[in-house]
C-alpha cells in the first residue's frame, strides 16, 4: 500500500475490510520500565439506587491502560480505607503500593457526589482533595475526570482520558459497503455513530472547542465534498464540493477557519475557508500536488505535504505573505504532519527502509526520532496534552489504531471487537464535571 495514494483521495477508496461501531480494546504492549505503583480502592458507596458503573473501576482502568503505572487487584489489598483517618500506611507500604487513591460516593436522586483523596505512602502525606458532583449518567465522565487529576499530579502532564477519539469503519461487501463516522470515548467505551453512509468517510477533524467536526464524504453523486457537522445540534451543511479534488479539512486554532485541499484551480492547492463570512484564499499555486494542511499553533502559518521537490515533504507557508519554507530533508517520504501544542515539533508519516513510521521532527534542533515498531502507519493525531500520539496502521493483516508516547516509552494497540478501522483523530479537551471543588 502506497500512503502517497492519499494525494488523490484513493487510499480510503481501497478499504476493502469488513467492520461495525463497536468498542475499541486497549492492549498494552510497552509500559514504562519503571512505572508508579498505585492502588485504586473501591469507593464507598451512600445512597440508594443502582448504577451502571463503578466510578473507581473507570479509575483503576484508566490509570493501568496508560502504561505509565501498575494498579494494585482489590483482592490483594490488606485494607480498604475511604478517608483520611482510615489510612494504614503499613499496609500499603508491605504491598509496595507508592500512591493511594480513596474515596467516597453518594447518591442523591439523578446527583452523584464523589469526594476522593490521592495519598503519598511513603511519605505519609495527602496529595489531592477533591469533591466532583455530576448527574448519574456523567459516572464514567467522573472516572475520567479524577483519573486526569491524579495523572496531572503525579506526572506534572495534564491528562486525555476525559477526551473522545473520532474514526472511520466499514462493514460489508466491496459492491455493497456501509460507512461509518464514530466518536468513543478515550478508553473506547460509549462509542457513537455521527454518520452512517454507503460511500467513503476521509479527513475526520474537531474544531478546537469539541462542538464541531469536518470531514470528507462521497454520498453527494459519489464524489467528494467537505461537510461541517455539528455535534449538539445534530446538523451539518456542505463546506464546499466544487469539481474535483475537495479535502483534508482542518480547523484553525481559533476555530474560525478551515484550511482545505481544492483542486478547482487545476492542481490541489492548499485553500483557507472563513466559517464565518464564507470566504475563501489560495494559499499555495503550484503544479505538484499540495495537501495535507495543518495549523501552527499561533494560527499565522500553515504546514503541508507536497511533492513540488520531486517526493512527499514536508512545507511551512506563512498566511501573512505567503512564502514557503522546507521543513523536512531527511528520506524521500514525509506527510500527514501535526505540530505539537508548543510548536516545539511535529508529528509525522516518514518512510524509512521503504517502511513507513510515525516519526518526531524537533523543529528547533531539526532531530528526528523515529517512534513507532509498527508498519504502514499513517494518519496520526496528537493527544490534546501532548503526551501521544494516535494513528492508523495493520497488525498481522488487520487494521488497526495504535497509540504511542511523544518519548517512545509507552505503546498500546487499539483494535476493535469487530472488523478494521482507520482515520483517528484525538479531540480537544472535553468539559465532563457540573462541579469541582479542590480542598
């Protein structure tokens, strides 16, 4: 396969997998070598009325499955306290647990109450405080909420699993195919069906405050147009289907625009959309192929992959006046790229031994660091704090999503209980919790 097909939207044409919204798993399968012990103990419960969830079973998954810490089996812990006073240090000292997270959860009427505490055992110390109120069908979004806590505090990161995760399935015959647009929630859970289509699905992408989404489909007479899709408001409008190309939509950090790929000029050029005021500017005029843009962090520039120098690179454009710099020299394949948050360097698709991995380009040092052991990786997304990166590539003929850390210390898999699955793309940060107070 052949990621340079990309240019001319035939990559996802080939999708010839069998696949349904169901659950995506999350498999481990490198951890940090030295990761925290930690114990997660089952919050106390107050209150009548049942609950589909464990609000500390969301905890204690989240945690283990980020590869950076080992959880402690209830059944192998001596004791089980809920508060301040209850804590026996000994006890979790003896099971070389080095932090505690307790707590408590009551129930009154569609609220749910959880106060919870993050101890330092061997320092014998109360790290964190907390009381969270939600309604009854925000508990996962509570796990999710404490879990990015505690991450914050003990790894100085902040933390993703409140975020949701945006991807394409298939399912049935190459003459008879469903597409299908899906949200989940980070661990996978909760997944949702935003569209359901008998023609391709490219180029999922959030708008920076999560309300929004913008992607590529085929339903219109087979052929593509760019979509924006509002989530709450369940409605979407047409972007732009001109003749030819239309693609690879990207929101501004601001929200305000989408950059775009248009060919309606005679190349694939890279194209600004104001959402606003609907007005459109040709950023690049080339006769190679330009695609794939995507926003520097302060909004004034641009990045996008090219093939103006003879093979797929990687550009900078300026929006202000319009020059073009060369970011990438190393291999003769480099695309897809996404600069992280602080614009410190960026993410990218860089072949290497006619092997194509997601790689780190610092773009202040100009190092590159491949990250990923994987093959015909494409696609990726960069968590919202930083920390990961989520992409799309195969694992013994299946695809799959498989996630890896900016140093290359932690790596997980995400395949899917059913069929293959392909375009990821991590969400901004999500707004779970009515109330938060911090003791």
């Amino acid at each position: 396969m052949q990621l340079f097909l990309r240019f001319n939207l035939i990559l996802l044409l080939l999708f010839c997998t069998l696949a349904v919204a169901s659950d995506l798993r999350i498999e481990v399968t490198q951890g940090l070598d030295r990761p925290v012990r930690i114990a997660v103990v089952p919050f106390e419960r107050k209150g009548w009325g049942r609950l589909p969830e464990k609000v500390s079973d969301v905890v204690n998954s989240d945690l283990q499955l980020s590869g950076r810490f080992v959880t402690t089996p209830v059944e192998g812990m001596l004791s089980r306290p809920h508060r301040s006073k209850e804590v026996l240090y000994r006890d979790w000292r003896l099971l070389k647990v080095e932090y505690l997270v307790i707590g408590s959860l009551t129930i009154r009427g569609n609220e749910i109450r959880v106060e919870y505490e993050l101890h330092n055992v061997f320092e014998q110390s109360r790290e964190l405080s907390e009381t969270v109120v939600a309604d009854r069908n925000e508990l996962r979004d509570l796990g999710h909420h404490i879990s990015d806590r505690v991450f914050e505090k003990l790894t100085g990161m902040s933390g993703a699993f409140s975020t949701r995760i945006m991807y394409v399935t298939a399912l049935g015959s190459i003459k008879d195919r469903t597409y299908r647009l899906n949200i989940a929630d980070s661990d996978g859970f909760r997944v949702e069906t935003v569209l359901e289509t008998s023609e391709p699905i490219l180029s999922p992408s959030w708008a920076p405050d999560g309300s929004r989404i913008a992607y590529v489909s085929f339903e219109k007479d087979s052929k593509p147009a760019i979509y924006l899709h509002d989530l709450s408001k369940k409605t979407r409008r047409i972007i732009t289907n001109f003749q030819g190309l239309n693609g690879a939509p990207s929101f501004s950090p601001d929200g305000q625009k989408l950059a775009l790929v248009l060919s309606k000029s005679g190349n694939p050029d890279i194209w600004t959309y104001d959402l606003n005021t609907r007005r459109m500017a040709q950023i690049t005029r080339h006769y190679g192929i330009d695609t794939e843009p995507s926003w520097f962090p302060d909004g004034r520039s641009l990045i996008f992959t090219s093939n103006r120098g003879g093979s797929p690179q990687i550009y900078k454009v300026d929006l202000y006046d319009l020059k073009i710099q060369r970011l990438t020299f190393e291999g003769d394949y480099n695309a897809g790229a996404s600069v992280l948050a602080d614009g410190s360097a960026m993410v990218m698709v860089h072949r290497r031994n006619d092997v194509y991995h997601i790689s780190l380009l610092d773009l202040r040092r100009g190092r590159l660091s491949v990250l990923t052991k994987t093959s015909l990786d494409e696609s990726p997304s960069i968590a919202p704090n930083g920390s990961m990166v989520i992409y799309a590539t195969e694992d013994d003929g299946q695809g799959i999503l498989a996630a890896v850390s900016i140093d290359g210390g932690v790596r997980f898999k995400l395949p899917s209980s059913e069929g293959e699955v392909r375009e990821p793309a991590w969400s901004p940060r999500k707004r779970t919790i009515i109330n938060s107070i911090l003791d």
